[in-house]
C-alpha cells in the first residue's frame, strides 16, 4: 500500500530536502511522484541536461526508503522550448495561441514537440532506468486537462493523415461524414481541416472523428514515451494520471496500454453528496482493469485553490475518502502535494506537509493515516464482486452531447451518476464498462442514452439477456452507428426486437431550469414503481412483441396513457426499456424495481443512505459519511489491527475494513 505526494523539490532549497526526508517518514510516506513539472530545471537549454541535483534527491530519497515513481518532465515544456519553436504551442478554434506561462502549453500532435520530448524522455529514462530507488514511472500528467482540443497547424495536418490511415479513400470518408449535406463533399484529405470556427454548425461525423483524434494524439505522446522507457532497459510499471470521467481521452481505450492505472480525484467538500461522485470515479478507475490495483495519485490533503470556493475538508473526511479509494479497489493513497507551495498559481492548494507547520490538523491526520496504512496486510484485488454494471462509453459520450439534437442540454456523465446514485444508495456493488463488456458475470445491466452503439456492444447486450441477464436502457438509446449516422430502418435497429416496442419520436422538454414555454416533465407510474417524473425527453414507442407488456405509463402531457417503461422476458433474461429520464427520486423508484426482479442483493443489508459499503474479494469497506453515529453488525478481523469484530460503531467520517472470518 503506498503513500505519498508529488514532491517537487526544485521549488525549495537544498538545505530543506533532509528535512523533507525526515518527515516523510514521520507521515508514514513511502513512495512520491517526482519531476512532474521540472523539464526547465533538468534541461535549462536545448541540448543541455543538469541531473547532479536530481540525482542527488533521488539518492537522498533512497537513503531514506522513500521510493520513486519518476515523471518525465513532459507535461510543461520551458519557456526556451516556445521561444525557439512556437509553431509548437497549441491553438484554438478560432485560431488562438495558447501561450506559455502557464502549464501543458503544447499541440499534442506537433512534431517539434514529440521531438523535444523524445531527447528529454530519453535522457531521462538512459540515466535512471536501473536505479533502486524508482519503481514507477509516471508519463506526462493529465494529458489534455488544459488543452482539450487544439486546432493548430500541427492538428490539420495530423488530422489529415489519421483520417486518411482510416478511411483510406476520401470517397469513403465522403460517405461515412455524409458531406453530400451542405454542399462539403471533399475532393482530397487536402480539403479537410479541423472543425474550427465556422458560421453554423459543424458535420458531426467530423465533430466525432475529431474526438476520436484527440484522444488518440494524447495516447500517441503516452505511447511515445513508454516504449522510450522501456528501450532504454526499465522494467517497472508505466502509468499516466487519469482524471475520472474526462471527456478529452477514451480511458477505455487508453487502459490496456496502462501497467497500472492511476487516478486525479477532487470531490468538493461543499457539496454532501460528492462522495457520490467520488465513489463512481473509483469504481470507474477499478473497471479499466479488474485484475490490477489502482492508484489514487493525487487528491486534496484539504482545501483546493481553483474552485470558486475552496471549502476545507471536515476532520476526519480525508481519511473517510481515502479509504473509500482502497475499499474500491486501491494499493495506493497519494496527494498533490508534499510541502505546499510558497509561490505559484497553487499555493493555496493543501498539501501533506501544510506552509503553516506541523502543529496544524492536516498534518495530524496526514501521519495518523499514515500510520493505519502502514499497518495493513496485503490486501486481495477484489477484481470480479460486482453483479450489476452500469454502461458508461466515451464514443457514444461524445456523440450524444453534439449539437443539433431533440434536446441540446444534455449531460451525459450527469445522467449516468444520476443512475449510479441510485444504486450507491442501495450499497450495491458497482463496475463501470463499456457496452462490449457486459457479460454474464453481471445480473443486471444499466445503459443510459446509449445514443451511439456499435454492433459489438449491441451483440454483447443481446448474448447477456439472452443468456439470462436483466437490462435496462434508458431513452435516446440505439439512434446511430459509429458513425453519427442513422442506420438503415429506424430506431432501436439493434436492439428493437429484445425489447419488443418500436421507437417513433423522441419527444423533447424542456430542459430543467431552462427558459422558455412548453412540456417540462413528463410523470409516469406503474404499480411496481408508483408515480415518478420523467425529463429531457418522452418518446413515443409503441409495444410491436405480443410478449412485451407496459409497467408503467406517462400519466401526464402529450403523451398521457402512453407507455413510459416496458419489459419483455426473452431468451433466460429480461429487457427493459425506460422512455424518459427519471429525476432522482424517479430513478431510485426504477432501481430498486429491478434489483427486486434480477435478485442483486446489497454488499451489506440494513444499512442507512450515507453509509457506504464496499467489497474487496475478503475485505469489507464501510464508510460513515452522515452526521449521526452508526452501529453496524459485521463479522470478521479489523485488518488495521488484527483484532476480532462482531460489530463496529462509526461516528461522522469513520471507517472500517474488515477481514471475512
């Protein structure tokens, strides 16, 4: 179980690093990220590389059993790098140079760039591929977190060249972006830019494709950079910091080139429920790859400097968080950063070792947690406890919030949370996967506005309720191919006949708190589910199966007496099919119906909303995040202190991790 932070000790003087050293390992701290952000100080001019000191904190760093996962620098080029060659900075859509001064000021898919950071990268990666001390390497950092979408010359003709490795011919480009629309039929790759600015709107397939080149610009640096790494003899894990649910990067796709994947999670501790969210991120990071560990690489020690209030965290809730990471799947626990910062955009930010000392709450708690950390066994993988997943897909994430759509407010990750609140509140063990990835490990499947589904993953939802599975689908669902274009014969093409109902219209509202007239909600109600509110949308489907029946229907507006949520059993399994988007209390109503039905019982029974509970193979996770103690019968070992539980009580930000016996 590692512990740690980013250390950045080019923003310290020497005379400090014992020091820092020291305390380390006071707060229990076994290994740091190092080098995040020091491309400038290990390579102060082009062709001229300073590793003494580096060398030196590394070996001072050893010398006190702190581990290392070394960073590559890459993240934020110096400023002689954009001096010299600024046809490497990044740009927008209107054409915009995004310049230096900042962080991450660099087009993904410029070669002037890759070349610079394959000479640093290699430097690097040559000197300390054999040293004792590192034993991860960390790529980059947050690729795209800044830069989401660069426009630059750069991207046009990298742009060209991936659509031409793609399609092959610009007639079968022409097809597939259906540019006979508009009059932007192209006569060669030539022809084709990046979709910056223009009078109206873009082509969506273009708009898609270009997604689909972002993320695979940034996994191309990833990959750069890693075999780098590996030529020059290094044996240890590689990962990049993952963001969560990051719209720029396909972290679906990126994972498999990952050895282990590692996490940036920062939920607000204004908001009550962003434990919620944190919850879906981990599961999120432990779905990538079931069988591997994950890391939390950075969080909050306390308060952040960049939101437009940056609460403090409650005493207690960085540990409570903390072990919500490790009760869902992860071996390491680190933070941004060690020592604060005393200059920067970031010196507000919290870090392990706090600018007002020692004395100070945060650090009591960095080595009290510390020292519980250290005090674990080796904890099992856990890699397979889930028997509901929830679909979650960035091909059709990024498809389904284009514009020129029945309704043009849609949030996607908003809708999918809203589901897995749902379920988090039941204490319902959750993996997070893409369509192809639901099989029959799984009872119960949740897809909401899968508005973009490939064959695979419509072939995979049929084998698993064929095979004896429960599935649900949210509205918007099965509209286009892959490529943003209807397929032939309707709606619901693939997936039309498990459910047993036609798709005519979808039905657009208003959105909530959007202006203007019209239909806001639309209620449904069933007997199993009692009255609930629909939004976003009401589509008119129609039942075409003999065997399909209505559970509940729209009681209200234009579509009143309507079906709103059909079922049809079929093959071994059951699918459902969900009009409209519940609110909150609508989908906790929908949720526990079908639970119910697939028979998917919680990790623990009995337990109130905010405490969680979470499984780990043997090991048992359970957070308190309310205000009021709570007592939970639960038998087993304490793995922090080996001692027999019966029961335990946990107050506002308690935990526990219990052994099965």
């Amino acid at each position: 179980m590692h512990y740690g932070a980013d250390y950045n000790p080019e923003q310290w003087p020497e005379e400090i690093w014992p020091d820092d050293v020291a305390r380390m390992r006071e707060a229990g701290v076994t290994m740091v990220s190092l080098g995040i952000f020091s491309w400038s100080r290990i390579q102060p001019r082009e062709g001229e590389f300073d590793f003494d000191w580096l060398d030196r904190v590394i070996d001072l760093l050893h010398e006190g059993g702190i581990a290392v996962d070394l960073a590559t620098a890459t993240a934020s080029p110096p400023p002689w790098a954009s001096a010299s060659y600024p046809e490497l900075l990044p740009q927008d859509e209107n054409g915009a140079v995004y310049w230096p001064g900042s962080r991450q000021q660099f087009a993904p898919s410029s070669p002037v760039y890759r070349r610079l950071a394959t000479e640093l990268v290699t430097a690097i990666a040559e000197r300390y591929a054999q040293h004792p001390a590192v034993v991860m390497w960390h790529v980059n950092n947050e690729y795209g977190c800044h830069v989401q979408l660069d426009y630059s010359d750069a991207a046009r003709d990298a742009f060209r060249g991936w659509l031409e490795r793609r399609y092959v011919t610009i007639d079968r480009l022409n097809e597939v972006w259906g540019t006979n629309f508009w009059s932007q039929r192209y006569g060669s790759f030539a022809e084709v830019f990046p979709p910056r600015k223009a009078p109206y709107s873009h082509n969506p397939g273009q708009m898609l494709d270009f997604r689909r080149f972002t993320s695979d610009m940034l996994l191309e640096c990833y990959l750069m950079e890693r075999e780098i790494i590996r030529a020059a003899g290094a044996t240890q894990p590689i990962t990049t910091n993952f963001m969560g649910a990051f719209k720029p990067a396909n972290y679906a796709q990126w994972a498999e080139h990952i050895d282990v994947v590692s996490d940036d999670c920062y939920p607000d501790p204004n908001d009550p429920e962003s434990f919620r969210a944190a919850a879906f991120q981990r599961d999120l990071m432990r779905s990538m790859k079931p069988d591997v560990p994950w890391i939390l690489m950075e969080q909050a020690t306390n308060a952040l400097n960049w939101r437009p209030t940056n609460a403090p965290k409650a005493p207690g809730q960085m540990a409570a968080l903390s072990a919500q990471a490790i009760g869902r799947g992860a071996d390491g626990i680190l933070f941004f950063q060690w020592r604060q910062s005393r200059a920067g955009a970031e010196k507000f930010h919290s870090a392990m070792l706090p600018y007002a000392g020692t004395r100070t709450r945060t650090w009591r708690e960095v080595t009290a947690f510390g020292e519980q950390l250290a005090a674990l066994p080796e904890l099992p993988a856990g890699a397979r406890d889930a028997r509901v997943a929830l679909v979650f897909d960035w091909e059709n994430w990024w498809a389904v919030e284009a514009s020129d759509h029945p309704m043009n407010e849609l949030d996607y990750v908003a809708v999918v949370q809203r589901w897995y609140r749902a379920l988090h509140r039941r204490h319902v063990q959750v993996d997070i996967v893409p369509p192809e990835r639901v099989d029959g490990q799984y009872a119960l499947a949740i897809a909401p506005l899968l508005y973009l589904l490939r064959d695979e993953g419509a072939a995979a939802l049929t084998t698993f309720v064929e095979g004896g599975g429960h599935l649900v689908a949210g509205p918007f669902t099965d509209v286009v191919d892959e490529f943003d274009r209807f397929r032939d014969g309707g709606f619901l093409t693939q997936l039309g006949e498990l459910y047993g109902i036609r798709l005519d219209d979808f039905g657009a509202l208003v959105a909530p708190g959007a202006a203007g007239p019209g239909e806001r909600e639309a209620r449904f109600a069933g007997d199993a589910l009692g009255e609930s509110v629909g939004t976003l949308v009401a589509e008119e489907i129609e039942i075409e199966a003999a065997d399909a029946t209505v559970e509940a229907s729209f009681t209200s507006g234009r579509l009143a007496g309507h079906p709103a949520l059909t079922v049809r059993r079929t093959g071994n399994g059951t699918a459902r099919y969900l009009a409209t988007v519940p609110d909150e209390a609508g989908a906790q109503a929908v949720i526990d119906h079908v639970l119910a039905d697939a028979g998917v019982a919680p990790v623990l029974a009995d337990l109130p909303e905010h405490v969680e509970a979470a499984r780990r193979g043997e090991l048992l996770t359970l957070v308190n995040h309310g205000d009021d103690e709570v007592e939970v019968v639960v038998v087993g070992t304490d793995a922090v202190t080996g001692a027999p539980v019966e029961r335990v009580m946990l107050g506002r930000f308690d935990w526990a991790m219990v052994l099965d016996a």
